[in-house]
C-alpha cells in the first residue's frame, strides 16, 4: 500500500464486512457517515476535543476523526449504532431516554460510547468517576447533570441484569 | 475536514518503516496512535508527502522490564502502560502521569512513545522522561542511537529525531524499592491541557529523611524543565515546612516562563513554587489535591 490514490478499505463495523474505494486520507469518521451511511456517528470538531465522533476500536473507544480508516483495517469498529435492538434500547440509552440526558443530542452517541466501555471497565462508579470519564466529550445543552444520574441508573441496572 | 494528500505506508517491521523514512527524508511523519499528529493533518499544517504507520508492527508493543530499566516499545498505548502492574511497581511516576494525558479514548490510541516524540511542551510525559533521565533509542537504517531525555528535547514539537529516524523505544528507570512518586498540574479544565505540571520522584530514608529527588516541570519552558535547585533544597532535609516553601521558591525563581493566553509569565513561575510543594506532599501521601488555594 503505497498511493495517494483510491484503494480498498475493508472494515468491520457492528460486525458486519464493507469495503470501498476511498483515498487513504478518508477519516474513519467520513468513512463511517458518507462511504457505509452509518450517521449515528457525528463529527464535531474534527480534531479530537470535542468526543462527538467517539466510536469503539477492539472495544476500547476512540475519536473516529483521528484515524484514518485505512489505518484501521483489521479492527473491529463499533458505533452507536451496534447499541440498540430492534426490540429495546440498550439499558445506558433507555436511562438516558428517562432521565432526560439528552437535549440537542449530538454529543449523545459519542458520550454512549465512551459510557458503555466505562460501565465494562468500571460497573460500580463513584459520581467523580463518571464525571472524569465524561470530561473530555463535550455537551453545551444539559449541564451534565442528567447525563451523571443516567450512567449511574444505567450502571445500577446493568448490575443487576448480571446478578 | 480533510487532510492534505499523502502516501500510506503500513510496513510490516521496523527495519521496513526506518527504510522507507530514509527514503522520503523529512518528506515523512511516523503515524502511532495519531492523537497529536492527525489534528494537525486535519488543519493542514502538516502536508508530509507520505505517512509511515507504525499500527502494522506487532514487533514494537512491547513492555518489558530489565534488570535497572522498564523498557517501552513504540507501539505501547498509553491505556495499556496505564493497566500495566509492572509500569505502577517499576515505573510509578510514569503511572502517576498517565492519568493526566488527554481521556481514556485518547489513551486508548495514544502512544507513551508518540506523546514524547511529538514533544508538545505540555507534555506530562515529557516531564516524565527528563525527570528520571529516561534514555530515547533512536532507529535509523545504521542501526539505532542512544540519548538521554533532556538531549531529546530541543524544542516545542521539536526533538532530535532527525529525517530517516524513528524513536523506537523509550527506557526509564526501574524505581528503587520505597520511592515514591507523584505529578501534580494546575490546568483551566479537568483532563484540559496543563498550564504548569510537576513530575516528582523522591527516596526517603526509614527516618524520614530525603535521599534523592527528581523533580521536572512543564509549562514554564519550551522544553520540559529538570528543577536541579529544588532538588538540592530537599534532598537531606525531611522535606516538610519551610524547606518545603523554600524549595517551590527557588523552583520559581530558576525559571523563566513564556506568557500565553491561558497564564502570564509571573503566573507560571508562580505556580511552579506551589506544584513543588504540592508534589512533595502528594509524593509521602498527605492528599494535597483536595486542599484549596
């Protein structure tokens, strides 16, 4: 792989195989919305700051506008979109839904993400924890306050689905 | 946005990416984690002509701890030193660090050796490095090459990384057994960047007495700061009190920090004095996070 030029750019995301022909400076984040239609995904600042394009790489989360999707060939990419069923919502989206976490809601799939690996990594946390967990995604409508108490429902819930 | 045009490389060895940085010179950047270089991608302030991604190179995520050294390989993301027991048992200043660099989805793909070969002044892991005299291996197609930390430095975003090199592995110092180890900063936003930061390593004897310090600074210099005066305050002192106060004073005078527009100059030298301290405390576990000025 030595070109400027368009190539094949195999991915898989939410498990699922795509490959396009895209130049290797597609971001992830623009292969994910404009190449396969996944728009769940937003594109904030395109820099890293904002944690609005924030996805999951081998299940850790990550600024899809700071990786290239060549670049991530070979990993397994998942978005927002991977979180629901099409019966339910997933537990940390339904206590958003009902604490009222969400205003304008474009932060809201990058928070989710890095939300669901924090619960993975971290089931039980204090409310400091979660705030540091959220201190790098952006949200300029709630205050934060209702996306803390829906993690913590959420993480509540989510332990005892497992007891 | 979208960045510039450029050539993707992804070689498969070390020997393949230093080969391919010599051909293209200084018309190539070494891409890890990315959190620091595709920003500047994505403005265009960058346009290299080719981009080597090291991501295809297993051989360089390695941690491996020597008989006197924690050794760490190109490839290892900041998150995996983070959950790494034997980076918080042999290296705890640098596992004191870690927290401070960006969020966990910048540290899930960030780079311990990126962050340094990027070399921004507000580095935390910068201080790291030159406060334990941390060496830098450095891979060209001759072989590779040794520095110490404050050689490596030379500059904001500037190290002596020249055109065909690549750092291939940072080595740190295997901590003595009862050292302790804190970093402090001051910032505008929680997990912001750093205004002024501390890294602090101290050996104390069993009756209380400081042996040796390291301790480094950013935030008051284009480079990240080895604060030798203060050291030398504090070491054979129980580092408590007014020795304390003098040590963080002459930290503040020893610098001569640039202004900006999140801090003046007079701020951050300041600042430097109070983060002394507040290492020192942090260091023999008096919580000194939680005080308020």
């Amino acid at each position: 792989m030595d070109s400027t030029e368009v190539m094949d750019v195999e991915l898989t995301v939410n498990g699922k195989r795509y490959k396009r022909r895209v130049e290797p400076r597609l971001l992830l984040a623009d292969y994910l919305r404009h190449e396969i239609g996944l728009k769940g995904t937003h594109i904030g600042c395109a820099h890293g700051v904002c944690g609005a394009c924030t996805v999951q790489i081998n299940g850790e989360s990550a600024r899809s506008c700071l990786h290239f999707a060549v670049d991530v060939q070979g990993c397994e990419i998942r978005t927002v979109e991977d979180m629901a069923t099409p019966e339910a919502l997933h537990p940390i989206q339904q206590a958003f839904h009902e604490c009222h976490a969400l205003q304008c809601g474009f932060c809201t799939p990058g928070i989710l993400m890095t939300a669901e690996e924090f619960l993975r990594t971290n089931p039980d946390p204090s409310e400091e924890e979660i705030r540091t967990a959220l201190s790098n995604n952006l949200c300029r409508c709630t205050g934060y306050v209702n996306i803390v108490k829906a993690i913590s429902v959420a993480a509540t819930r989510l332990q005892q689905h497992k007891n | 946005m979208k960045p510039a045009k450029f050539e993707y490389h992804a070689p498969r060895s070390i020997e393949e990416a230093v080969a391919l940085l010599d051909k293209y010179g200084e018309d190539a950047r070494v891409l890890a984690g990315g959190q620091s270089l595709t920003p500047l991608l994505n403005f265009r302030i960058l346009q290299p002509r080719a981009l080597i991604s090291i991501n295809h190179c297993p051989e360089l995520a390695y941690l491996e701890q020597c008989e006197n050294e924690l050794v760490c390989g190109a490839l290892i993301r900041q998150a995996e030193a983070e959950r790494s027991a034997m980076v918080r048992q042999h290296c705890p200043l640098l596992a004191a660090a870690l927290p401070w660099v960006g969020g966990i989805s910048n540290r899930n793909r960030g780079t311990v050796c990126g962050s340094l070969a990027h070399a921004d002044p507000l580095a935390e892991l910068t201080a790291v490095a030159v406060a334990l005299d941390a060496d830098f291996v450095i891979a060209n197609k001759e072989g590779q090459r040794q520095v110490k930390a404050e050689a490596f430095f030379v500059s904001d975003l500037t190290t002596c990384v020249e055109p065909g090199e690549m750092l291939k592995e940072v080595r740190f110092p295997r901590s003595q057994n009862g050292e302790r180890a804190a970093f402090v900063e001051v910032g505008n936003r929680w997990h912001g960047f750093a205004v002024v930061g501390v890294a602090a390593q101290f050996k104390f004897s069993d009756d209380g007495l400081c042996e040796t310090a390291r301790l480094a600074a950013i935030g008051v210099g284009s480079t990240p700061i080895r604060l030798s005066g203060a050291e030398e305050i504090l070491v054979g002192t129980n580092a408590e009190g007014e020795v304390l106060r003098e040590a963080g004073h002459m930290a503040s005078q020893s610098v001569d920090p640039p202004g900006g527009f999140h801090a003046d100059a007079a701020y951050r030298a300041q600042v430097l004095g109070t983060l002394v301290e507040r290492a020192v405390e942090k260091a023999l576990g008096k919580h000194p996070e939680h005080r308020r000025n």
